[in-house]
C-alpha cells in the first residue's frame, strides 16, 4: 500500500486527495494543513468580511468527508524539512512522516510590509479565515470606525468593498499609482478609482506607509500614519490586504527546482525530484497566451492541477498544459473581469468603448484578442476566453 502525503489543504491539495482516492482506493492518503481551520474558499473570505456569508458557508469540506473518504487530515501541523533521499518530511513537532509520493500544496501566507506591526491591537493581515475572523471580532468590540486598507489589488479591493458595506470609513494606500496594477489596464483602473470616489472611499495612490504611531482616541487604540507623500491619517484600524507570498522555504531547501513564480513544474505537475509534485498557487506554469512561465491564483488552475497529480500518481496521463490568467470579481456593486497579458499590450491595437456604467477595451493584433478588460455590462466572456486561446479573429 502506497503512502501519499499532501501538504495544503486548499483548492488543489483537496482536489489530488479526492481524485486519488477515487483512483487507488487502498492508498493510505495523509492530508496537512498547518490552518487550525477545515478547508475554506479563501475566494470567498471578502464575502465572510463583509456579512453575505456565513464561517460556514465559507468552509469547503468538514470531517465527515474526510472520513468518508478514508483520509487523515491533521490540522495544525507545520512541515519544516523534506529530506528526498530518504522521502521523508520533518514536522514542526520534530516527528518525522515518510511518503511514497509527496505533494506541495502550501499556496501562500499573507504578505505584511514594513512599518506594519500586525501584533498590535487593531492591526491585522487580511489572507485567510483567521484573520477575518479576528478583524471581525475586533470590529464588533471595538466599533473602531474608520480603516486603513493597504494595498489596491484584488485582494485590498474586495476586503476594502467589505468594509464598505460595513459602513466604515475606509482609506486605501497603494505603492503603484493605480488600483489593480497587475490586473487592468490605466483607464480602467481610472474608472474603477472615480467609482470608488464616488461612493466615499478615499484612495493615496503612488504612496506608501513611512511610519505608524500608536495613539489613544476614547480610551481605544488608534494610529497615526504617515505616508510616504508627507500626508498623515489617523485611523482606529489598519489592515494589511497586500497579498500573499509562496511557501517555498522546506522545498527549496530540499533541492526542489523553483523560478521567480514558484516550484516549477512540468505538464504532469512533477517537480525535478521524483515522486514529488506540486500544484496550485505554489507553482510556476505556463501563460497560455504567452508561451512564458507564470503563476495561477486561480482556483479553477489549482483543481486542475491537483486533478493532475492525482492522475500522474497511478500512472495516468492527464497533462495540465497551463494557464490563461483571468481575473472575476464583483466590487463596488460592480462586476470586472479581465484576461491576458497587459505587460504586453504596447503597440496593439485598441478596440473601446464606455459610458457612464461600465468601461470595456480589447486590445487586438492583427485582428487576434490578445487581452480585454470589462468593467460593467459582462457578457460573452467564455467567447473572449476561448478567442485568446485559439487565436481566431474577433469583430
């Protein structure tokens, strides 16, 4: 009987352990999380943040799946080393597990920048459920008022539409000078900036945080911030919404083969070590449009992924040929979404059109959609998907 250890337990990490039970019913599946949480949707911890969903409703599998499933998950528990020769893993506990095949799914934990001391009473990182929960918690013994956001890309965005609909006060500082940097082009980043404008939230953009002060306001903890542009703000909370960054240490330690976007992989989900994979955010794989080495946050490309090395595990080939990055989201009583590469969209033609609602640009090269962005009015968007991909003219 083989042993397969998965550590993460995310969209990918569930994703390989359910396939693979369904494809070898005898192997011995051990599942790793060092959350103190079941599985959850992180997609969906805005929705938690901001009150449409439940703690519950945000959680993707609870035990009884598990052992129905005949799989051990243990939560709580760190890896710290990996040694390949002996196909073995250290844990932070200092025990050791040994595996016949291992995979990485450890995603990414919340990205904090400095001066930001998240130790302190109403400063937090904003990645995963822990960490809503304790801005929640916060929130409801606090009734702290008004918020500090850092960070303007998808993840500042949703947690600062969250907040909103809390009815709080919310100031928003980027380092880049538009919202969504990575993800839009600049004038949909200027109509998504005037909507935000307009429903009160108060962005510095081309900034960022120089120093903190720690105050009293009502016997509460407050802050004062300094910005890098001279200006100040007091706030009662700070929130860091800055992303995240890779799990990479145990792997890169062990030899694991890895670029600028993560532990690289090939069709198969194999890393350069044998019987060791990886999948989901943790991964470098490759831009469709691009042809060049990228990273996915997409829960879909991790499903995928996991599917994979579940299928490469019992021998089955089932590539993952890669990904074309997309980014959906619903903010500010808004829908956005856009896909492609906007690194490149210097030079290409430019189809567009807006109004007082909704903001649409396609950018074209000889024809071919090479990228679009839709802010608004979201129609047909598995039609431009597929235009990218096959590279067929549009009208």
């Amino acid at each position: 009987m083989s042993i397969t250890i998965i550590i993460g337990t995310s969209a990918a990490g569930l994703a390989a352990a359910n396939k693979l039970r369904d494809l070898d019913p005898s192997a011995e599946i051990i599942c790793l999380t060092k959350e103190s949480s079941m599985p959850y949707n992180r997609c969906l911890l805005a929705d938690f943040l901001g009150g449409s969903r439940t703690k519950e409703q945000v959680h993707t599998k609870t035990q009884p799946f598990f052992a129905e499933k005949n799989i051990d998950l243990q939560l709580d528990v760190e890896v710290t080393g990996l040694d390949v020769g002996a196909k073995k893993i250290t844990l932070r506990s200092g025990s050791m597990l040994a595996y016949d095949n291992l995979i990485i799914a450890t995603g990414r934990s919340a990205f904090v920048p400095t001066p930001i001391d998240v130790s302190l009473p109403g400063i937090f990182p904003f990645y995963d459920l822990d960490h809503a929960t304790d801005i929640l918690s916060y929130q409801a013994a606090t009734k702290a008022r008004r918020v500090l956001v850092i960070g303007a890309g998808i993840t500042g965005l949703e947690c600062t539409d969250a907040l909103h609909q809390r009815g709080l006060e919310v100031t928003v500082v980027e380092r880049s000078t538009q919202v969504l940097a990575r993800q839009i082009d600049n004038d949909g980043a200027l109509f998504l900036q005037d909507l935000m404008a307009r429903k009160g939230i108060t962005l510095h953009l081309g900034t960022t945080v120089a120093s903190v002060e720690t105050l009293q306001v009502r016997n509460q903890p407050a802050y004062r911030v300094t910005l890098g542009n001279g200006k100040v703000i007091e706030v009662d909370k700070i929130i860091a919404a800055t992303g995240g960054r890779q799990n990479l240490g145990f792997a890169q330690a062990a030899g694991i083969t890895c670029d600028q976007f993560g532990i690289v992989t090939d069709e198969s989900q194999a890393t350069n070590i044998p019987n060791v994979f990886a999948a989901g955010d943790v991964c470098s794989i490759i831009n469709l449009a691009s042809g060049k080495r990228t990273f996915s946050t997409l829960w879909p490309d991790a499903v995928a992924q996991g599917l994979t090395v579940a299928n490469s595990i019992v021998g089955l080939c089932k590539p993952f040929a890669g990904t074309l990055n997309i980014t959906s989201t619903n903010i500010f009583d808004i829908t956005l979404v856009t896909c492609g590469d906007f690194s490149a969209t210097n030079g290409l033609d430019i189809l567009s059109k807006s109004a007082p609602d909704f903001y649409h640009r396609f950018y074209l090269n000889d024809g071919i959609l090479q990228a679009f962005v839709m802010v608004g009015n979201v129609g047909s968007v598995g039609q431009l998907r597929k235009a990218i991909l096959e590279k067929t003219r549009i009208g």
